[in-house]
C-alpha cells in the first residue's frame, strides 16, 4: 500500500481533526458531569491510555489462568520436585489445553526461563518461592545446580588402564 505525500497530508489533517473532536467532547463531558453531579470521567483513548498496563511486581507477567500462573501454581503445591512430564499431566488435571503443536516445548520455555522456578537437579523443577518458606533440605534441592553426570573413559581407554595397574602391580 503505497501512498503518496499528498495522501499522507489529509490523513494527518484527518488524524489531528479527529483528537481535537475527541478533546472537545472530554471537556463536554466533564462539563455535562459536573453539571449532574457525576464524577468526572474522560471517555477517549488518550485520555485514559491506549497503552495497556503492564502487570505489577507480584504477579511477575503472570496472568490468573495463563499456563505460567498454572505451572508456579502446581509447582507451590507440590511437596517435591516435579519433571516437565508431571507438570503436564498437573496442567491437564486443571483443565489447562495448550493451543501450541508442541505443548512440552512451550512448558520448558516457561520452566528455564521464569525467574520464580529453580532446577532441583536433572529435569526436576521446584518453586523457589514455596522453597523459601520450606525446611532447608528443600532449599537446598530448589537452589542445587543441575551438575553433568561424568563420563566413563572408552573401552579402549579403560583396558590400558587396566593393563598400566597389572604392570605395576607385578
């Protein structure tokens, strides 16, 4: 959709036309409203703020209802780490239907990347809001970073070394 400068212009001129009717008819109101005895309410977009307000701190982006209210919900229940099999089958319970193709991706995204759930070891997840509030063993688990397990040398390698003790040993 192309415009030219000449369009551009009117659509400006429509544009400002159209707040300064907008502003009149707030006066208007707040005139009409005090007149009956109303509280005075703007009407208009710009008077209350086309922006929509972000959530406040405890709620953390988090809307009742939303898959990430559910998840920190189960997760403060649970009495023990969860992987993100159980945390699906909690959402199912609740009620809780996934629109995505990939429900378990869209849960792990949730899982690493909110800031209120910590890891209690491989695949396991755990609140760290109910974990503040929990006896020190579950602290711990909410605050333990996940570790690699260790790797076992190769076969090839694992026989030398069988082999270097056997010399040393005779």
């Amino acid at each position: 959709m192309d415009l030219s400068t000449k369009q551009l212009a009117e659509a400006l001129q429509i544009r400002k036309a159209i707040d300064e009717l907008e502003a009149q008819r707030d006066r208007l109101t707040v005139k009409l409203n005090a007149l009956l005895g109303s509280p005075s309410k703007s009407v208009s977009k710009k008077a209350r703020g086309s922006r929509r307000q972000k959530p406040g701190p405890k709620a953390g982006g988090a809307r009742p209802g939303s898959q990430k209210y559910l998840v920190r919900e189960i997760l403060r229940e649970a009495h023990a780490p969860l992987s993100s099999d159980q945390i699906l089958s909690q959402l199912a319970k609740k009620g809780f239907k996934s629109k995505s193709s990939n429900p378990k991706r869209t849960l792990s995204v949730i899982l690493y990347t909110d800031p209120v759930i910590g890891k209690a070891g491989r695949g396991l997840f755990v609140s760290k809001e109910a974990a503040a509030s929990a006896p020190a063993a579950t602290k711990k688990a909410a605050t333990k970073k996940a570790t690699k397990p260790k790797r076992r040398k190769s076969s090839k390698k694992a026989a030398a070394a069988k082999k270097g003790k056997a010399k040393k040993s005779a």
